[in-house]
C-alpha cells in the first residue's frame, strides 16, 4: 500500500469514526446541561465548594465565576511547582523557577498546555497528576461552560440569566470529561501505553551507553490531554513518544479525541436552541475548513517540494516512521485546527507551506473544530459577524436564531476577533527588536535573522495567544522575556475573549425572540455555510497575510 493511499484511509476511517459518535454524544450531552437533577457525587462538590447549583446567574456573576475558579487554578498550580523539591514523589527534581513556574501555571489554566520544559525532566508525579492532569480536566470543562452559556443567551428570553458557572464546570467534569477519559485511558493501556508511579530508570541503548527515563500516569493524562483539547505532554516528545503514542492505532485513536467533543457540541447546539439544521450549518463550517486544512497538508508534505526533501524521497524529517507522513499530517492539523498543541512530530521540520497551514490554521481562532467550548462560541462570533455582513448587503437588520444583532452585539464581536492578532502581532513586532528575544533563535545567524526565525518567534506568540501550546523548534523559549510575556498571552488570550463572549451571551438573553419572516436570513442552509467559511477566512487573511508574507510564505517561495 503506497504511503498516499495508507493516509488518505485513515482521513476516510476517522471521517466515519467521528461521524458515528457525533448524534449520540451531541445529544448526551445537551440532555447533561439541560437537566433539572444533580448527581449524589455533584452535590457532595457543591457542598464542599458552598455553590448553589441551582441560583441563576447574569453575565457579570456567570463570568465572576470563571475568574474566581481560574485565579485559584494558577495560584495552586504555582504553589505545586514552587514547592516540589519538597514533596513525595517528585523523582528528585527541584522546584521550578518563579517564571517558568508562572508560565506553566497560566499555560495549563488557560487550556493551551505550552511548556518551556522536557516534563520527563522537570516535573514529578505528584505535579503531573494533581496539578497538571487536573488543570487538564477543569480548563476544558470551562471553557464548555462558557460556549453553553453563549448557547443559552440564543434560548433565553428577557430573562438575562445563562445558567449557574459552577453547575456546568462540574456538570462537563464528571458526566462528559471524567467516563470518556477513563474508558479512552483503559484502551491506551491495552495498546500499549503506561500507567504507573514507577520511578527514574536506566535504560540501554542500542549504540552502547545508556540513558535515564521514568515512569508515570501517562495514559490517563495522554487521554485528558486530547479529549479536553489541551497538548501538553507527560514527556518532552510529547505524542511522538511510545510511552505516550505506541503505535499507528493510537495515533488516529488520539486524534479522534481531539475531535470528537468540538464537532459534537455543534450537535448540543441545534438541541439546545430547538433547530438541530442549526447545528449541522456550523458542522458543515467546521468541516469544510478541517477537511480543506488536512487536504492540503497531505498534498504538500507528500509533494515533499525542496531539493533536500526530492533527494530523500519523502518530507519525513522531524516525522516517526510508525505514523509516516498521512498519520502526522492529520495530526497537526487536527492539533492547530484545535487548542490542543499536542504533536507526534516536529512541526518545524515541515516543508515551509506546511508549516504556514499550521500557522493559518491557530490564526483562524481554532474554530474548524476548535477547542472544546472554545471552538463552538468562536464560531457563533464569526456566525455573527457573517450575518452582520449579509445585513449589510441586503440593507436589512442582521438577526441570528430570532435574536437582532445590534450596535451592542456588533461591537461586542469586534472585540472578541480584535484581541487575539492585537497579542500576537504586538508581542511578535516587539520580540523582533529586542536583542535579548532575538538571541533565543538557535538557528544559524543568517537563518535565525530570516523568515524562518521570524516564523518561529510569530508561531510561539500564535500558538500562546490562541490557547494552542504547540511550538516551532529552534526558539528558546525558557527565557524571562518569553516566559513572561507568552504567560500573558495565554492568560489574556483566553480570558478576555470570555469577557465579551459572556457580555455578547448576556445581552442576547435579555432581548425578546423576534418572530421569522420572510426576509430573514436562512441561517441553516448551505448558502450561509459558504458565506460564514468566506467571512472566516477573509477576516484571518487580512489581519494575518502581511506576517505570513513575512515568515512561512517567504520561506516557501525563496
């Protein structure tokens, strides 16, 4: 079987696999968020935590919550790094720095999962597990919560309220999160990954000599990581690692994870507001986009183009032969499609136009399918803005599911796609003349100080502002100057979008439904799917094109 065929089968198995769970999980879990009843576990939580599951919350208290709960993640998680030279289980390691410590603290809080570390030679058990794997679970569940609430803005009538916070990050923790990762983590097992609190090991190599390595809670933490579109990675090779990744299998078992949830919820959507075509005109959005992405991934790493890549027959550098170039192909897309940032290759050693569809596909805002939560309240954004523009040209008031889509609502969208490329294209430009931050390229002076250096800079700051974690090679990001200004990115990347998406939630909920007429925009035919993937990729080539330009494009044309 030619390696071609081998990866256009799997994009055709994962396409059905997907398919096949999307109605059943879409409709669990729209039946989880609209249930009246609360699990015996559930309440016991809402006990421990004084929440009252059952108060109705506005968009300043909903959005009061999300804060609270996100501050108090960050701290802890620094206090754990701090503190673990002192702790049981820690295999040795000392405490990490006060930087670095911040950084992966707002890294994991903030669902993007970047490291500036080999976790195998950093972080101990007790870290990865209580800390890190916890993050895991609680940073996807907000981020649900939040795109529910934004689903409930569209349901609710001159009411305000979008449900209880603590209702729903407990809700999406233990009836979605928890069985899913548990029953996904019991095949990872059986496939070959491990499980275990086994400690720093020698290993013989093969060469001769030998080398350190050490156990862990790596498959449970493996499926977490994938499911809650997180990335981060128990080891430094992240998913190319066998321990984490054993084998062909397990790679399209991953990505499926990845995906599964973001494509499902568009399902939760159209139940929720009572027009499941709704859902599936946002589905066929993220399809489109996803599907185009991968296609062309696979056409230009198997093309190999470059004189280097003809002669070795393949673009197979920085890629594992057990997954070859169709499984890590599909992987990285589905990763920079996602906020997910895992890898099972070395995303910098794809050919140049590889790496910017890597780079175009973080800058759409991770809407194809997005992250969890994140991915589905993205695409209503752009849903917004697309039938703000169809208002436009038909000179007629722009409505979306019964709801006007006024100056309030309008502004408030602009803001959310305003913040993002604000981050990135501001912390890129100030890194690029900053001798210190130009001193992290560790490529060549003469490659490090052209488009690929500037692409590796513009991929980190990409990848943080978008809650992606992914990153180019080449750029120390172990820095203060990285360190702390990609932490902020993280934090503001993630956080001020759910200001205004809550704000934009709340000022939906508040209007009276307008009945459909006649000259209402069909939201939920084919011809708005065109309009709403045009808009989305018109927006992102105008604000992003100018760097493109300057990095991977640049690269691929010299």
């Amino acid at each position: 079987m030619s390696p071609v065929l081998a990866g256009v089968l799997q994009l055709i198995a994962l396409t059905a696999a997907l398919a096949l769970a999307y109605r059943p999980l879409g409709d669990y879990m729209a039946a989880v968020y609209s249930s009246p009843k609360h699990l015996r576990a559930e309440k016991v939580i809402y006990r421990c935590i004084g929440a009252n599951a059952d108060a109705q919350m506005r968009w300043p208290a909903y959005l009061r919550g999300v804060l609270a709960f996100s501050v108090v993640g960050v701290l802890l998680l620094y206090l754990l790094q701090r503190l673990q030279g002192g702790m049981p289980l820690s295999l040795g390691f000392a405490s990490i720095s006060p930087d670095q410590a911040f950084n992966t603290a707002a890294s994991f809080v903030a669902n993007t999962n970047w490291q500036s570390y080999s976790g195998e030679q950093a972080m101990g058990h007790v870290v990865q597990t209580a800390g890190l794997a916890v993050q895991n679970f609680v940073s996807a569940a907000t981020g649900m919560a939040v795109a529910i609430a934004l689903v409930r803005g569209f349901t609710r009538s001159r009411t305000g309220d979008l449900g209880n916070f603590w209702a729903d990050l407990v809700r999406g923790t233990v009836r979605v999160l928890v069985p899913i990762a548990v029953i996904s983590a019991v095949v990872l097992v059986a496939c070959g990954g491990i499980q275990n609190f086994s400690g720093i090991h020698e290993v013989g190599q093969f060469m001769g000599g030998s080398q350190q390595t050490n156990g862990g809670a790596v498959a449970s933490q493996e499926v977490i990581k994938e499911l809650g579109t997180n990335g981060g990675g128990y080891f430094n090779a992240n998913s190319a690692h066998p321990f984490e990744n054993p084998g062909a299998f397990t790679n399209l078992f991953e990505v499926f994870l990845i995906l599964v949830i973001p494509f499902a919820m568009t399902r939760t959507f159209g139940k929720l507001v009572g027009n499941v075509k709704q859902g599936y005109a946002v589905l066929a959005t993220m399809g489109i986009i996803w599907l185009g992405f991968t296609a062309l991934m696979l056409w230009t790493e198997f093309a190999h183009g470059g004189p280097a890549l003809q002669a070795a027959g393949a673009a197979m550098e920085g890629k594992e032969t057990r997954f070859g170039v169709g499984g890590s192909s599909i992987f990285s897309v589905a990763t920079t499609l996602t906020s997910t940032g895992a890898v099972d290759s070395f995303h910098s050693s794809f050919t140049a136009f590889g790496g910017g569809i890597q780079l175009l596909g973080m800058m759409l805002g991770e809407i194809a399918p997005g992250g969890v939560g994140s991915g589905l309240y993205g695409m209503l954004v752009m849903a917004i803005i697309a039938v703000f523009i169809a208002g436009l040209m038909v000179g007629r008031t722009p409505e979306y599911l019964g709801k006007k889509i006024g100056t309030r609502e309008i502004k408030l969208a602009a803001c959310y796609i305003l913040i993002t490329p604000t981050l990135v294209l501001g912390f890129t430009a100030a890194s690029m003349v900053l001798p210190d931050a130009l001193g992290s390229m560790l490529n060549t002076k003469a490659l490090g100080a052209g488009s690929h250096g500037f692409s590796e800079v513009l991929y980190a700051f990409t990848s943080g502002a978008n809650n992606n974690g992914s990153a180019f090679g080449g750029l120390n990001a172990n820095t203060p100057w990285y360190n702390t200004t990609i932490g902020l990115a993280m934090l503001l990347g993630r956080f001020l979008p759910m200001v205004f998406v809550l704000a934009l939630a709340g000022s939906l909920a508040e209007q009276k439904p307008i009945p459909e007429t006649a000259g209402t925009l069909r939201t939920e035919k084919p011809l708005f799917a065109g309009l709403l993937v045009g808009t989305i990729l018109i927006i992102t080539g105008l604000t992003y094109f100018p760097a493109l330009a300057l990095g991977p494009l640049a690269e691929g044309l010299s």
